[in-house]
C-alpha cells in the first residue's frame, strides 16, 4: 500500500506555534486531509487541501503543500491546551483514506 | 443525525470465541469503512463497502475476518475465531461520495481478546 509517514509527538508551549509534518507517496490523490484524534474518541477532520493548491488557511490552521517533496505540514497558530490530541494527515489510496501514523501534540501550560 | 455510531463501545471475550462489530452509517452516505487501529500499526483500512458492495478488502488480515453491509444501515464486522492480536480499537467510517470527501468516523469499538 501508500506509505503516509509523521513524527510521532511534538510538545509545544501553550500560545505558541505548532508544526506537524507528513510525507506521502501517492501524487495522485485529489486531496490531502489532516484529522484530529482526541482521547477515546474517533477522527475528526480538521481541514484539507486540493492537491493543485500551495497553501490554505483557516483560522488558526495554515496547511502547506509541496507536491514536488511529497510534503505536508499543518500549523496551528496559538497553540492551546485544548489542542492536545493526535493529528493525522492522509492521502486517498484505491478509493479510501491512507493515513499516517499520528503525531501526538502534547500543549504545556 | 446522530452520526456514525458502533456498538459496542468495548468488547472484552476468550480467544477462540466469535466477536460482531456492528456500524451504523450516517444516513444516505453511499460509502461505508472499517479500520483497525493499533499501537504498533497505526489505523489500517480493512474494506469498504459503496452502495452496500464490498469494494476493496484487500486489508481484511486473514479468513478469520468477515465484514456484510445487509442494507445500507447496517454493517458488521465478525472475527472467528477471535485471537489476542485481534485486540485493537475498530473504527467504523461513512462518507457521502468516498475518497476525496470527508469521513466520518464513529466512536469507536475497543475489543479485548483474552
């Protein structure tokens, strides 16, 4: 299958800027999503980006696209305690969601 | 609408014994998923189903695993017989059109096989 790769945690101090990266194989999907896993819970998706786009914002997030790397990052400004959870990007492979490993952010007061 | 939901949320048996995972998908969604998600392999596609036909279950581990979309309401997936590297949370994902449209997954089963 496609590999989707992440660096498995990241710590970051409340208020300030979170950047959690992914590499992916597939240059054929459409779209590239990030998903947010908190506790006990299944994924939500945060936001995603159409694979002919460099950049999109969205309130606090920025997601960047560098398809010539296979590269994408997914930054959350202000940095909350709330924020906490596992985030996930994923490319579309065969029809249905690859994902990567998952980040864990962990946000320090 | 409630979104998706899965039942049961935990699910503790005896290795050897028949496991059912059952899912509810987000009414009219077209496409229905079941993923694993482990510590040591991260979240897994194991099928999907469009339009209550299995699609793809290339992920589907071995025989043991079997996964029956009756309608489109309603989806299970079985283990039998069950054994301890079964354990794992299953995930249970709909969307409106497939890939290229959002997912959205339920709570969750978090099976323990002993």
């Amino acid at each position: 299958g496609e590999d989707v790769e992440q660096s498995l945690f990241l710590s970051v101090r409340e208020g300030d800027s979170s950047v959690i990266n992914c590499t992916y194989t597939d240059s054929s999907s459409t779209y590239l999503y990030w998903y947010k896993q908190e506790p006990g819970a299944g994924l939500q998706l945060l936001t995603y980006i159409f694979s002919n786009m460099d950049m999109k914002q969205d309130q606090r997030l920025t997601v960047l696209l560098n398809k010539k790397d296979k590269h994408l990052s997914l930054r959350i400004a202000d940095t909350q305690t709330g924020d906490s959870a596992i985030y996930f990007c994923a490319e579309t492979f065969r029809g249905a969601l690859t994902f990567g490993s998952g980040t864990r952010l962990q946000v320090q007061p | 609408d409630a979104g998706v939901i899965q039942s049961p949320r935990h699910e503790v048996t005896e290795m050897g014994q028949e496991v059912t995972l059952r899912c509810k998908p987000i009414s009219g969604h077209d496409y229905l998923f079941w993923y694993r998600q482990t510590m040591m392999r991260g979240l897994e596609l194991l099928i999907y189903f469009n339009n209550n036909v299995p699609i793809d279950d290339s992920g589907m581990p071995e025989d043991r695993f079997s996964a029956k979309m009756p309608n489109a309401s309603f989806s299970t997936l079985k283990i039998q017989p069950s054994e301890p590297r079964d354990s794992a949370v299953y995930f249970c994902a709909s969307s409106p059109q497939g890939a290229g449209t959002e997912a959205f997954f339920g709570q969750g089963t978090r099976l323990t096989v002993v």
